[in-house]
C-alpha cells in the first residue's frame, strides 16, 4: 500500500547515505552498531556520530545492570548512539531528544534504532502506544521554554508509570530517571540554554520522585548504577570545547558538578579511553526539593 511504498523510500533514502559501522566497547563486551550518517548539503553536527558518544555508550554497556529498568533523556542525542545502546542492550527507556527543525535528525536516530534492533521496534513512532518500544524520540530545543521541557517530562512520567506497571506488584516506586549527554558542549554560545535546559529537565525529575516516592528505591533493588546516579545528568565532553568556563553557569541554575574523568568508577567500566580528550561530568542538584 502507500505506507509501504513510503516505508521503503525511506529506507532507500537511507541506504543512499553514509553507512559506518560503530563498535561499542566496556569491559562487559562489545556491541557493533551499524549507523547511517547525512551526506547532502546543509549538513550539521547532528548528522554525525561523535567520539564522545561512543564513550557514553560504552558506559552504558558496562553499567547495564545498574541502569536496567530506568528511563533516561538524552540531550543533543544527533545519530542516537548512546540512546540506542541503552534501549537496545541495557533495559532502559531511552528518550532521545533533538532540535525540532531539521526534523531529520531524530527521524535519522529512530532509524538508526530500528535498523539495528527491528525486533523491539513495534508502534515506535507513537509514544502513545500501549506497549511502545524502548526507544522513542521527542523534539526538544535547548532553552526554548518550559514548555517544551514539560512535554519530554510527561512521555518521561508516562514511561516511569508503564515501566512500574511491568513489575506487577514487586514494587510501588517509580523507577530511576537519569539524562544524558554527549558533545552537546562545543559552542559555547549554547551554554546558558543547555544548562537552562538541564536544570529544568533534573528540577522536573525531583518533583516526579517525590510524588512517586522511594527516593532510595535503587538502593532497595540492589541495583544502584555507579555512575549514573538517579536524577542526576552525566556528560561527556570532548575536550576541544571551552567547557571548563561552565562551573558558575551550573551554580547559577542551583546544580553542582563532579568531574569523573579520573575516578575508579569509569576505569572499572571502560577498557580504553584519552583522558585528555574527553572528560566526564555528573550534574546534580544542589538543593534537591525532597
């Protein structure tokens, strides 16, 4: 039928486009990734996969016991890397969220998911749906208001609800929610947006644990991820950006910041990585509301 035909018109768009082939790695193992990249003209940064990302996703695939179950937000999310791992291989709800305009970038991402995971890809583009898969994606533009933010934070409420619902009475707490974010900071013009965004987005998750309850749920599970802390945001930075001007940016949206490139936590997780390329943050609150 015409759904058909336009299902595989995109598909052969698609294939016409750069294809790489991505192997994630952690200490746990390795996953291998195929992902399609944008060639044409008016390219930007969110047609490509970035080596920060793949460092993120690596963290994911060595944390995949302690984040299962959570919902996560992934910020500047571009090909969908990280988001992809966590809902393909780690038991998370990923929300991968972009600039609204050009909307391909999010269309490239889900596509990204579907092609490498077909199986979990049933009403993926209605987050809506009953039993939508784990990977969904939302448009999002970085300062652009609280209403913006609170529409990705009702998906993110609706997917905590569900994903309760699926323990069937072992628990009455909403499971964990964390964001992501991986080279989002490189233009330092963004800055003030990004960390607008984030603390509205981590201010949102508060108020959702409260209401929910179990503040210390992961800790009644057993199951607490050592790096990516319940309503907490971690980011990886490629060092080329001026990030190291951001610490009275966070304080200024009542976060604070923990540098995490040296610690014994990411060495346990990731076999290899440049510590002076990347670096890697976890923000939090600085007054949580409850």
């Amino acid at each position: 039928g015409k759904e058909g035909k336009e299902v595989g018109e995109k598909r052969q768009e698609k294939e016409m486009q750069q294809k790489k082939e991505v192997e994630i790695q952690s200490k746990e193992g390795e996953v291998k990734l195929t992902i399609f990249e944008e060639l044409t003209a008016e390219v930007q940064a969110g047609d490509h996969a970035w080596p920060s990302s793949h460092l993120l996703a690596s963290l994911l695939l060595a944390d995949k016991e302690g984040v299962e179950g959570a919902v996560m937000v992934e910020l500047g999310c571009g090909v969908g890397i990280p988001s992809i791992i966590a809902a393909g291989e780690c038991g998370v709800t990923a929300i991968a969220t972009d600039v609204a305009e050009p909307s391909r970038i999010l269309d490239h991402a889900l596509f990204n998911f579907e092609s490498n995971y077909p199986a979990m890809t049933d009403c993926s583009r209605d987050i809506d749906c009953s039993s939508p898969p784990p990977f969904l994606t939302v448009p999002l533009d970085w300062g652009s208001g609280e209403e913006e933010v609170e529409r990705v934070m009702e998906v993110v409420e609706r997917q905590r609800q569900r994903r309760r619902g699926e323990t069937e009475g072992r628990t009455t707490c909403l499971p964990p929610f964390f964001v992501t974010a991986a080279d989002c900071m490189y233009d330092s013009r963004d800055f003030f947006s990004f960390f607008s965004t984030l603390s509205s987005l981590l201010k949102a998750g508060a108020e959702q644990k409260c209401e929910g309850g179990c503040a210390s749920e992961c800790k009644q599970s057993g199951k607490c991820a050592s790096i990516f802390v319940p309503f907490s945001a971690v980011v990886v930075v490629h060092n080329r950006s001026p990030h190291r001007c951001c610490t009275e940016l966070i304080h200024l949206f009542d976060m604070e910041v923990e540098d995490l490139t040296k610690s014994g936590e990411v060495s346990k997780a990731v076999r290899e990585w440049d510590r002076d390329t990347f670096t890697l943050l976890r923000i939090r609150l600085r007054s949580p509301s409850c």
